[in-house]
C-alpha cells in the first residue's frame, strides 16, 4: 500500500544519505513532492542540478526534458535518473530536430544566409537568432547552440529575448507559439509580426514578403494543459468572485494572458499566492497538482483552478511513488536504472545554449 511505498522510500533516502539529491517540479503530486530535497519551476531546477555537485545519484521527479538538461548541467560523474521513462512533454515532442532543420533551411533561404554559417549584416546582427523553450529535446538544445541561439524558460522568456534582439533582428522561437507570442507582445512586438511557422507547410504556411516584416516566427506548438484555459473562465471567476486575482501561466493562449492579472512561471505563481493576504481568493490558470497544494498550504485564502474540469500533466503525473520507491532501491543495491545520459556530442553544443541563458541578465 502507499503508506508501505512512503516508508520504503524514506528508508532507501536515508540509506542513500549525501549521495543523492531528489529534485521535484511543482507539477508533480503531493506523493511525490513530499520526499524531494528541492521543489522549483524549471530553471530552478535546472540550477538546483548545476550547484549540487556532492550528490551521486540526480533523481528527477519532473518530465523527461528536464533530467536531459540536468544530465547536462551536472558533472560527468553524476548519475541523472528518471524514475518512469515515459514521462515526456507533449509540447517538447512538437518540435523534432528534423522539423526544425528543414525550417531552418527554409529561413535561411528566405533572408539570404548560410544556415551552416550565418554572418551578421553591416549592423553587426544576425538575420535571425534561434531560440528553443526548455521544453524541447537536447539535440534542438544543441541546434541552437551551433547556431548562435540560446534557450529560455518560462522565467526569463523576456531578458532572452532581448539578449536574442541585441544580436538578431529576428527570432526563431519554438516549440511553445504562446510563450513566444505571450512575450513578445509585452515586449511591445506587433501581431503582424509575429507570424506563425506550421512544419507541415512549405515557408511554414507564409509568403516570402510576409516573413520579411517578421520579428518572430512562432512554431506551432503548445501545451494541452494550457490550452484548456479560456477567457470565459475569466470572466465567470470575476462575476462569482469580485475582487478575485487572476494569475496563469504564460504558456496559456495570448487572450487569456491579457485576460487576467498577471501571468508567469509556477515558481512566480507560487511566489503571487505567497504575496497575498488572509482572505484573498485567487483564480490560477496552471496544472491541478500545484494549485492544490497551494490551496492546501494557504488554507485561509481561497484558491482555485479555473478550469473546473481537473487537468494534470498526464505526463508529469507518470512520476508515481511506486517508480521513485523502484529506482531508489536499486541505487541501494549499487544499480542504477532509468538513467538519462546526453551523448557528447548533443550534449556539448546543448550546453552553449544552456550556458548563454544562465549569463543572460535582465
Ligand atoms: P515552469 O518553467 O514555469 O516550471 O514551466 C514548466 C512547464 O512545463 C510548464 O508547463
Ligand atoms: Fe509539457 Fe504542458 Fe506538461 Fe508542462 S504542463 S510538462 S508543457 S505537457
């Protein structure tokens, strides 16, 4: 029973001691979170991974994107584990390395450059810099690393961005087209500069004359969690609630990101609820698990999802206490399972991006 798994996981943890660090996203579930040593959004974790190089064994409590990075962010000798190996991001599957390349072939067509080897104009800019969310595979990761690009979270979207602006004229910006669109619009980018690129068609479904207006070509990718989340929620929240704060995640379509209060990354959300006071009552467009544990946590506010549907991260959710009790146990028994190791070779291009993000400073 679960009571059994818990006491089997303290257990192996206590064993273990020193040598392992269990890291959790605030997606995952209450099961779960109760026995990680650090709990952040995704570039917390992807520092908590960097600064933690007395631990061993890495257990990533978290989807299968973020243990890649934390394999790269780690030293050599560290073991990255992922307790259930099916835990992936639907958005990250969105972008494949081939998809992108054959776009990135196109692009390079369309401004004129070398896709092997773009120059900067007589400006000293790029004709366009790449740009891939965290949710997204290594080998893109390492894409944009050879190729002047750069990676971002749901954190730092806005000082990425600019970094990219400082050195391109125009931004690549996939997998997540609402995160792209979300920040670049408060970046004061028109619409009609933000075209969108759909892999399935020739130039992304553009015109060649259009693309030439474009500050950021967004790929045609989202989050299925997120995209549940509409204005009508919204707006009935503020009729049944007045006064209610509305926060969500920027990977939520733009209209529901104008729609509410503020929008930002789990971590900012939870920090948002910290900030408020006794009696406040707060709408949260984010995963069901995180909303609530913060109801839990802060039980004289009102806090609630806005879908009234439960939505996890089927992804995410895949993380069961049975599978942590699993790999730990074999980490006892000196073996190591669910191991997530990026080769060199996607892995040393992969970390240039990383790099870039990490001395990226707003
Ligand atoms: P955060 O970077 O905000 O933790 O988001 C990660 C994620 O997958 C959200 O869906
Ligand atoms: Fe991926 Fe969405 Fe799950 Fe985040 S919530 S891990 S973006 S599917």
């Amino acid at each position: 029973d679960d009571e059994e798994l818990h006491r089997r996981i303290r257990e192996a943890k206590a064993t273990l001691g020193e040598k392992l660090v269990i890291l959790g996203h605030f997606y995952q579930r209450d099961e779960v979170v109760q026995h990680a040593d650090f709990i952040g959004d995704s570039f917390q974790l992807a520092n908590a991974a960097l600064t933690r190089p007395e631990a061993e064994a890495i257990v990533f409590c978290g989807v299968h994107f973020m243990a890649e990075t934390a394999d790269i962010l780690s030293t050599a000798e560290q073991k990255v584990i992922l307790p259930n190996l099916a835990a992936g991001c639907s958005m990250a599957d969105m972008a494949d390395e081939d998809s992108v390349e054959t776009a990135w072939e196109e692009i390079a067509e369309v401004y004129g450059f070398d896709p092997e080897n773009p120059q900067p104009d007589e400006d000293g800019k790029l004709p366009v810099i790449p740009v891939t969310y965290m949710n997204s595979s290594a080998a893109l990761k390492a894409f944009c690393g050879q190729r002047g690009g750069i990676v971002c979270t749901s954190s730092n979207a806005t000082t990425v961005l600019e970094w990219a602006y400082e050195r391109a004229h125009r931004v690549l910006f996939f997998p997540d087209q609402h995160l792209g669109r979300n920040t670049a619009k408060a970046m004061g980018i028109p619409l009609e500069q933000m075209p969108m690129w759909n892999p399935r068609q020739p130039l992304g479904g553009n015109s060649a004359e259009d693309l030439q207006e474009a500050k950021v070509l967004l790929w045609h990718g989202f989050c299925s969690v997120h995209k549940r989340f509409t204005v009508e929620q919204i707006d009935k929240a503020r009729q049944e609630h007045p006064g209610v704060k509305v926060i969500v995640h920027p990977e939520c379509p733009m209209p529901v990101v104008d729609a509410a209060d503020e929008a930002g990354s789990t971590d900012a959300i939870r920090k948002f609820v910290e900030a408020s006071q006794p009696e406040d009552v707060i709408a949260v467009g984010t995963e069901i698990n995180m909303v609530n544990r913060l109801a839990a946590e802060y039980p004289d506010r009102t806090i609630f999802c806005l879908d009234p549907v439960i939505c996890p991260c089927s992804t995410m959710y895949r993380i069961h206490p049975g599978y942590l009790a699993w790999v730990l146990e074999d980490l006892v028994a000196g073996e190591v399972s669910n191991q997530i190791t990026v080769p060199e070779r996607i892995a040393t291009p992969a970390k240039i991006a990383l790099d870039r993000m990490l001395a990226a400073k707003p």
